[in-house]
C-alpha cells in the first residue's frame, strides 16, 4: 500500500502533504525533525490520508492535492475540522 498524506503543524498551521509506502514510519521521521521541509514545523499531526494501491496513483494524488483545487478539496472534506 502507499498513503498520501496532509499533516498540519502545531506551531504554524500550515499543513504539508506528502506520500509514503510506510506511513507510521515516515510520520516518526517528520516528528524527530528528519524530514528537512517540515523539521522547524513541529510538532506535526496527520489529519487526512488515504491509501492506494501502487505507486503511480498515489503519486499522482499527492501532485493533485498539492493543487489549488487539491487543497479546496482537503479543505472542503474537513470543513469540520477546520471550523472546531
């Protein structure tokens, strides 16, 4: 399986989107500051991702969500999340 996800910072809130085959891996690599775009942005915390089967498509989503309409579309889907 390979997961795109959006993470948003604590510190700023700004949210950050990226893939991974191994997503608790790589989300303890941005939470130790190993992940150089997102290390001044801790403490992190996932608040979407979804799951692909192979590599192409879930590239292919990041690219897409990483978009003006990407980020309408995250927006959009946790509208409750963003308004409390």
């Amino acid at each position: 399986m390979y997961y795109v996800y959006v993470l948003q910072s604590e510190k700023d809130g700004k949210n950050y989107t990226g893939f991974t085959h191994n997503l608790k891996q790589r989300f303890e690599e941005h939470q130790r500051g190993r992940v150089e775009s997102t290390k001044e942005r801790r403490p992190l915390k996932i608040i979407y991702y979804e799951s692909s089967l192979n590599q192409a498509d879930a590239l292919h989503r990041e690219k897409h969500l990483k978009t003006a309409h990407g980020k309408k579309y995250i927006k959009n889907r946790l509208k409750s999340y963003f308004m409390g």
